[in-house]
C-alpha cells in the first residue's frame, strides 16, 4: 500500500474474509463472553454458534470492549515497522473501544482512530473507502479528514424479524416485544448520530417485509453513491439472501453489490433473521 500506511478495524465492520484479503485490512477482534468462557470474535466463535447455545441455555452472549493493552498490542507491530495506522471502531455510543483505542494510540507517534459512528459494515464501507484513498497515494491527514467528512453519509439499517434477542439484551421493553409480536411488526433499525434507533415498523412476511424494505431504502438510487452497496445479514436463509441481493440489483446500478454475513457483535444484540442495506449518500442523512 502506498504511503506505507495501513488500515486496521477491529471486527464489528464485518467485512468477509475476501474482502479483508482483497483491501489488506487487519482486524482486532472483540471479546465474546459465552457461558464461562471468553472468545473472539471471528476467530474462535461464530453467530452460528451464539445461536445454538442460546437455543439450548436461553442465554445471550456478553460482547466486550477491546482493552488499552490489546489496542497496544495490535499497533505496536506496525508501529514498530515504521507504518502509519488509521483504525476504525464501532460507535463511541456503542462501546468504550473507541475511547481504549484512542488511549492506546497516544503510545505511538502514527496510529490514527476513527469513531465510525457506525456497526457492522457501515463501519465497512468507511473502511473500504480509506483503503481506496490509501492506495491512490493520499496521506493519512487527509484520509482521516475526508473520512470524518463521510461518516455523516453513511445510511445503515436493519429489518429484524424478532425482537427476542433486544428483549432479553435490556433493549426491548416486554410490552412492545407482545405488541409486536401480536401484530407481526418486523421494526426497523436505523444508525443515527452513532446510536441504534428504532425507525419504520414494518408488518407481514419476513421475506415480503424485505423486498419492501429495499424498495423504500434505495428508491430508485437518487443521491446515493452507487459504487458499492452491501447486503448484511445475521443467519438468514441463503435463498432469501439471494433473493434480495438480486432486488437490490434491480433496483438501483450498483457498481458492487457485497453479500457479507454479520459478526458475533450484530448477531448478539438482534439475534437471527436479520437483514440490512448499507451504503453511502451522496450527501449527509439529516
């Protein structure tokens, strides 16, 4: 890469391994607490695996915050190589691996921390896009410039199709949970300012919720940036995943249309049967 910079993300961005491959990003991992013992996400545990133990205990996974000393740990190697780092983070709203990532940082001289304001691969495509800048020969001030300048343009959301896993997280009130189970609501959640929000309620099928869901989202791809979009999901059919990555096909001129499958981090806090479209505006969400 040029300018002997190098772009890391810890493992919420949820890019694929192929895309990791393909844009030279490395990861620091996010702890993953499950019955008595702690993983890492992505490399010793899977969604897969969350489902199944909470499916035979009823327990949810405890996600954690990368600590100072493992932020210290992953720069130091590039550091030590004389490259500069500009590192990505999930949302200070989100999680303290922001705040430890940036004390960690104040040890070097070059490692850069971005707050995404973001989950999953709406921190993705900011990742991607810094690796792109990155490559053209642009220097690491002016990446993080033009990347603090992007955040606001990310649109990131999820259409879940049960409210289990916010419920037992302390996210979901048991008296909306009835309600929307009742009426068969699939909600909307939407990344604002950094935070999980609830938007649109939608009602019906899961995979007709979807395609309404895609519709709504993209319209007809006016004022969206059409070089890449990504379709994230948490252990959702792989028909229906087809299924609506050939919608988002049809529905507007993507240049790249990603199918990535979401992480520990997304999967633990709204369960399976989660769908989103991620992408970049053209100019920032009001």
């Amino acid at each position: 890469m040029l300018n002997n910079i190098v772009i890391t993300s810890d493992s919420t961005s949820d890019l694929s391994p192929a895309l990791r491959e393909r844009y030279n990003i490395k990861i620091l991992p996010l702890g993953v607490n499950l019955g008595d013992k702690t993983y890492f996400d992505g490399v010793d545990i899977t969604p897969d695996e969350i489902y199944e133990h909470h499916k035979r205990t009823g327990e949810l996974p405890k996600t954690t915050a990368t600590n100072v000393g493992d932020c210290i740990d992953f720069f130091k190697p590039f550091a030590e190589a004389g490259k500069t780092v500009i590192h990505f983070t999930i949302s200070s709203e989100m999680s303290s691996t922001y705040n430890n990532s940036v004390l960690a940082s104040k040890e070097f001289e070059n490692v850069y921390v971005i707050d995404s304001q973001n989950l999953s691969t709406g921190i993705g495509l900011l990742v991607i896009s810094a690796a792109e800048m990155a490559e053209s020969g642009m220097p690491a001030p002016e990446i993080v410039e033009k990347i603090n300048a992007l955040i606001p343009c990310v649109d990131a959301s999820f259409v879940i199709d049960s409210l289990e896993y916010l419920h037992k997280g302390g996210r979901c009130s048991s008296v909306a949970m009835l309600g929307a189970n009742l009426l068969k609501l699939k909600p909307c959640i939407e990344v604002k300012n950094g935070k999980m929000d609830v938007g649109k309620k939608y009602r019906g099928k899961f995979s007709e919720v979807l395609k309404q869901y895609v519709a709504e989202r993209i319209g007809n791809g006016e004022g969206i940036n059409l070089d890449r979009v990504f379709v994230t999901h948490a252990g959702c059919d792989p028909d229906l995943v087809d299924e609506i990555v050939n919608e988002v096909k049809n529905t507007a001129p993507f240049k790249e249309v990603f199918m990535t499958r979401a992480g520990c981090t997304v999967s633990s806090h709204c369960g399976a049967n989660t769908l989103g479209v991620l992408f970049v505006r053209n100019t920032p969400i009001e």
